[in-house]
C-alpha cells in the first residue's frame, strides 16, 4: 500500500524552537501538549465497539514531581513556567483512573492564594501539595513560596519515598516517576555543596522497583550522565533546545501519538485516517480553539472536552517580591469527537504553536467466501459444509479501507495482526494458529468456526474479535434437501418429420430442464452433462448423429440431428425411417449437490418427402374413395329377399315366414297354391345401399292379375290392367284381391328378420 507521509512516534517526534522571550514558555507549554495524552488514555480506553473490542494498555500514573522553589528560581521567570506546566499537567490528569500529581516543593508553600512577608527563617517543607481532582488545580498556581533558600535534595527522598508507598492494581500498570526541576546546585544536610557527581549518584540510586527518575537542569545547572536502560533519565537544557529537551522527557513518559504538522497546513487539516478522538493543544498569548470542520460540508465536528484558557500565575516567594513572571502564557485543550478521514478547516485564534494528538477509529474486517466465491457472514443462511477462504484486515471503521500499512498507525503500521482459526467438532475444539489472510479451511455439517484476530498498534493499542463471539462465529448447518430435477424431450420440428429436401429448414430437438419447479439459469444448463442417446427403429438403419448446445434463456437444451461437433450437416444423408431420442441427466443446486436423476423421450421421422406430401395424398385417396363409394351407393340393385304371406285370420298370416318371391327384371307376387297374383315388369329399383334393408323398394309396371278377380288394389291403389299402372312396392305392402265376393288379403315383406 502507499504510505502517507512519514509521522513520527513519540519518542522520535521532533519540533522546532522559536528564538526570543517566548522560548521558555512554549518549551513548558509543550509539557502541556504531551501530558494531554494522559487525560486521553480515559477517553479512549473507554471507548468499545459492538463489533470489536479495543483497549489502551490501562497505565495509571504517580508523578511525584520536586519543585526546585529555591532563590534562584525567582531571580528568573523559571517559577513561572514550572507553575503553569504543572497547573496545565494537573489540569490533563485521568483522576478517575487514580492518577495522581504530588508536587514536592523544596521551601514551604502557602496554598491559599494569599501573598504573604517571608518568614522569618527559611523553612524545608517535608510535605508534598496532591492534586486528586480537577477542583484542586488550582492548589499549584496558589502555591506560594514563604521564604525561598537553597537547593536541598531532602524532598528528593521523601517523593522517592512516597512513590515507594504506592501499591500496584490488578489489571493496570502503574508508571512511577520521579521528575527533579533544577536551576542550581544541590545541598546536603548539612547544607553543604554535593559535587555532581554525588547527586548524579544519589539520583540515580532512585530508579530501583520500578521507579524512573527525569532529571531537568537549566540555567547553569551540570549535566549528569544517563543511564536510560536502568531508569535515570538527565538533560541539561539551555534556551535554544529546552523545547525539544522537554518535548523529549514528555514523549517518554506518556507515548502518545502525535500527528505531524506535515498534515496540517496553516489551518487546513488533511486526516489519512478516521479518528475516533481528536485533541488539538494550541499555545500563545490569547490562543483560541474555535472549531473543527469538514471542509466539503462544513460540518462541525462537535466538541468533547475543552480545558478553557490556562494561564499563568503572579505568586512567586515572599522574599522575592519582584520575581519576574511571563504573562504570555496561554494555552488550551479542546478534544472533538469522531471524524471521517478527509480534509478539514481548523480554526483558530492567536495560537504560536499547534500539536495534535489521534487516534485511529479503526476496525477488523473479516470476508469468508466459499466455494463459489460468494461472500457470507455469520447470519448467511449458505453457511453450508465446503471450503471457506478467509481474508482479513485492519480498516477505518468509517471508510472501510485497509490500513494496516499506515504509518498513522505506527511507525511500522499495524504490528503483530495474528489470526488463529478456532473449529469446534463434535464437542472438540481444534485452532489452527497464525492462520493466514487468503488461507482455506475445510468445515463439515455441525462445525463451527471462530475466527480470533488480534492486533497491535500505537504501541499501547489492541484491537481484537475475542469478545465479539456472535460477529466472528460461523456455524455450519446441513445441506437442506435437493429440489426435485425433471427432464423434458419435445421435437420441435412440425409433425416430428424432418425431410431430407429440407435439411437447412431442420429445428432442434429441445431437451428442457426444471429443478424443483423452477427454470435454470444458463450457466446451470451448461454445467448439465446428459446422456443422450438416438435409437433407430429398424435393425437395418444406421446411427444418427448429433450435437447440442445451450438455448439461452430457455433452461434447455438444443439438440441437432444429422449435425457434427461443429453444427454443419453430415455426409452422407442420414438413414430415412423412425427414431427415438432418449435424454438422462442430473444437475447441481445451488449448494453444489447432485438431485435425482431423471429422463424422457420423443420420437421423431426423417423422409425423403415433405411432411405434407403423405397427407394430401392420404385427402385425395380419401376423396376418391368418398366419390366411389357415392357413385357406388347410387348404382340401382334389387332387394337381397322378398317374401309375401297371405292373412288367415284377424292378426295371423300364412306361412309364418312367408313364400320367396324372385324379383329380376319381371316380377310376379304368387299365392300358397302358386297362383299368380299379379305380375309385370319391374321398372325401379332403391339403390345398392339399401339392398339388404327393409326399407328397400322397387316399382312394378303391372301387366296381369289373377283370373277372376273382380278387382284389387295395392296399398289402397286400384289396379286395373288395362292402364298397366306403376305401384311402388315396399316393406309390408298390402295387396287386396276380391274374388266370388271374398277379399282375399296379401302382404309383402322386404328383407324380413326371421
């Protein structure tokens, strides 16, 4: 990743010192600048996430500072700047965290406010002044010295003494310093003059059981050797680099971070990452904080915490009336609340120096995929048995981007990002340490993942998932049961019958698919490997080539008969006659399980003819057939059998199934005895369809009638010869014949049933 500009930790951070009267006071007031850190470890170790846990090293700080108030001190402004540094540094403690501030002054003070007359012998204090809330501030800048003397190293063993004293508390790690402020040379006892040697020695016998000893001398004071590894810490100081002398004492007690003035630009303010807190320190006579915006919205970002305006005291010592104080010195903290990475105006008043102190509101992404490559997370309902890759990484919470490189999160970025991979299995519990980002994990139905991340930044900082089990667990459930699969063969050719004339004209055989119901995507469809196969229907037929390819949008298939794997038309022509085609297949859900196996068929015709060719012939053999069989029907033809019975009785006829009669071109209609009873030409007959019928009929031109009879007629007809009329005779005709005064009864049956 591009690194942003280079910001400095805070034992590395560097300033850069004005020349003149103001030298000293903007050197203290940056103690002020620092010691703000401080009061941040509450405000951020405070502060946690619903998605992931973050603390701050929980320091709690005993500083016992000697407050060199000696003679000296008052014939220059050194008093001054040493009150309003520690006022300002009281002002900035986490008292609710147990912090505290003991100034060990070396003469006795007065703490109510009040100048006084010296007394009259100077008097060593043996007690310290504590400053346990931000009410009893106030107790420093009061502090007034009773008559200011020499420099005795007493109160150096009785803070030495107290931090001694203080207990340790669970969970916290309690950072003890001892700070000696000097302008002169110490005194023992006796008050005689200790060498530089045997202070530095005394001094430093002090930086046991944890304690640190700062020494500061200014002013001519000598410098004493360090020795950082054991805990003795000594600058001497002069105008020109007290600045950076102080800056550097401060950085190593409290390391905080400090945003390098290369992001602020007069009062434009380029922040590379989201901060969770912002604490801006201006100093200058008057200086004022006024707000903090977006530059795109003008947003104003709302305010924490504002310290006011500090400034300097007029109480010095009794016998040193006439101390000379700065009144230059001004400073004041105001802490904003979170703010998105981005450009901001910071406006301000009178401010001779800015620092600015951050820290990055970040957060651990995790990205879990599987398979597929589709992204999930602990409520997915896909969290189904599979590989899972896991990718993770440090980002601002606000902007969701990576920053594990940036130096705004340490000169070396984020350190010491470890992820280990805890999977519980059937009860049992197994990690997977250092689990890479990008690695792979292999979880089967029941398991469940943890994903543990951890990681340090700005020194002091963690940020880690452990607490946040709901966000970072990944329970794997069973496959649910796979949708029923079904296969669909349909010829879409017209009539099923493709012709051989017509190759080019061919449809495809559409194979369609449904997974529970439900049309497949294409991609589905192409990840379908059926077996499709093409029987011939006679023995003496040969196989029949094909291909198949994607129908897009169809959830199907296309299969193309007599085709190659390239789509064109085979040689030579395929086999005319019946076919079958038979598709088989399976497919995958969507959670990458094989469903049931399925298969259907069609039969299909390949001719040498046009479909429709058959079928006209079929209409015309058809109409031909009609036209016969009407011209057929139409033919005349006799009746198949003609019987006539003679009436005995009122309702009985002779013979029961009556006597044959042959009907040809002559017709003659005998009796029982075998007497004609008429006779003559037929002349009409019903058609050949109605021959076997009784409802057949012919017509009789009648030539002759039996002998003496005295008349007859059929069906209610007379018949008389001589007219030769034409009766039509027809099933169950009625024929009456009168002889010697007696009808005679006849009746004609036509095709009878019995």
């Amino acid at each position: 990743m591009r690194k942003n500009s280079s910001v400095f930790s805070s034992k590395n951070k560097k300033s850069t010192c004005a020349v003149g009267k103001y030298v000293a006071v903007r050197a203290i007031s940056l103690i002020l600048v620092l010691i703000v850190a401080l009061s941040s470890t509450f405000v951020f170790a405070a502060a946690n996430e619903e998605d992931t846990n973050i603390t701050k090293v929980n320091r709690r700080y005993e500083i016992a500072v000697v407050y060199d108030n000696s003679g000296s001190m008052y014939m220059s402004k050194a008093w001054c700047y040493a009150k309003y540094s520690m006022e300002i540094f009281a002002s900035m403690l986490n008292y609710s965290n147990g912090d505290k501030l003991l100034v060990f002054p070396m003469w006795e003070v007065s703490t109510d406010g009040k100048a006084v007359e010296a007394t009259a012998e100077p008097v060593e204090s043996s007690g310290s002044i504590q400053v346990n809330s931000p009410d009893e501030v106030k107790k420093i800048s009061n502090m007034y010295t009773l008559n200011a003397d020499g420099t005795p190293i007493t109160q150096v063993d009785n803070a030495y003494n107290y931090l001694l004293s203080v207990p340790e508390k669970e969970d916290t790690i309690t950072e003890k310093w001892l700070v000696v402020i000097t302008d002169g040379e110490f005194n023992d006892d006796e008050g005689r003059v200790l060498s530089p040697d045997a202070v530095r020695d005394h001094l430093a016998s002090k930086a046991t059981d944890g304690i640190r000893v700062q020494y500061l001398g200014f002013d001519g004071a000598k410098t004493l050797k360090s020795d950082e590894s054991n805990g003795f810490y000594s600058k001497t100081s002069k105008a020109s680099t007290l600045r950076k002398d102080l800056t550097d004492i401060c950085n190593e007690i409290f390391r905080r971070a400090i945003l390098s003035k290369s992001y602020l630009n007069s009062k434009n303010l380029k922040l590379g990452i989201s901060m969770r807190k912002l604490i801006v320190f201006v100093q200058g006579k008057n200086a004022e904080i006024v707000s903090l915006e977006q530059k795109a919205t003008g947003k104003k970002i709302s305010v924490v915490a504002d310290s006011g305006k500090i400034q300097y005291s007029k109480l010095g010592a009794a016998n040193y009336k006439k101390a000379p104080y700065d009144d230059s010195l001004y400073g004041q903290v105001v802490t904003f609340d979170a703010c998105e990475a981005g450009d901001y105006i910071l406006n301000y008043k009178g401010a001779t120096e800015i620092q600015i102190f951050y820290e990055p509101d970040v957060d651990i992404d995790i990205t879990v995929k599987n398979e597929k490559g589709e992204e999930v997370t602990p409520e997915s309902d896909n969290l189904y048995p599979g590989k899972y890759s896991v990718e993770y990484a440090v980002i601002d919470r606000m902007t969701r981007k990576d920053v594990v490189d940036s130096p705004l999160m340490g000169e070396n970025g984020v350190e010491d990002l470890v992820c280990n991979a805890e999977i519980t299995r059937d009860g049992k519990t197994q990690i997977i340490e250092n689990f890479k980002s990008g690695d792979e994990v292999d979880l089967k139905a029941g398991d469940s993942l943890f994903l543990n991340i951890s990681a340090k930044y700005l020194e002091d900082y963690t940020i880690t998932t452990k607490e946040n089990i709901k966000g970072s667990t990944f329970n794997i459930k069973d496959f649910p049961d796979t949708p029923e699969f079904k296969v669909d063969v349909d010829v879409l050719q017209d009539k099923d019958w493709y012709t051989l004339a017509d190759r080019e004209k061919w449809e495809p055989i559409k194979v369609g698919f449904s997974l529970g119901g439900e049309p497949l995507t294409d991609e589905q469809v192409a990840a379908i490997a059926p077996t499709i196969v093409i029987e011939p229907q006679k023995d003496d037929m040969s196989d029949l080539p094909f291909m198949y390819k994607v129908m897009s949008g169809e959830s199907a298939l296309a299969v193309y008969i007599a085709k190659d794997e390239n789509g064109k038309d085979t040689e030579p022509e395929p086999d005319t006659g019946k076919y079958k085609l038979t598709a088989t297949a399976s497919c995958l859900d969507e959670n990458g399980q094989t469903s049931n196996e399925d298969d259907d068929s069609d039969k299909f015709t390949i001719s040498k003819f046009p479909s429709w060719l058959p079928v006209v012939a079929g209409l015309l053999g058809l109409l031909a057939l009609l036209i016969a069989a009407f011209i057929i029907s139409r033919i005349p033809a006799y009746p198949k059998k003609v019987v006539i019975q003679e009436k005995v009785g009122v309702n009985e006829w002779e013979p029961e199934n009556g006597i044959i009669l042959h009907v040809r071109n002559y017709f003659s209609a005998t009796d029982l005895d075998g007497d004609t009873i008429f006779s003559g030409d037929v002349s009409k007959t019903s058609t050949i369809g109605n021959r076997g019928k009784t409802n057949a009929s012919f017509q009789v031109k009648i030539t002759e009638i039996m002998a003496g009879v005295e008349r007859m007629s059929i069906d209610g007809q007379e018949i008389k010869v001589a007219e030769e009329p034409e009766v039509k005779i027809t099933n169950e005709t009625m024929i009456v014949a009168r002889r010697r005064g007696i009808d005679n009864q006849y009746r004609i049956l036509i095709n009878p049933r019995n």
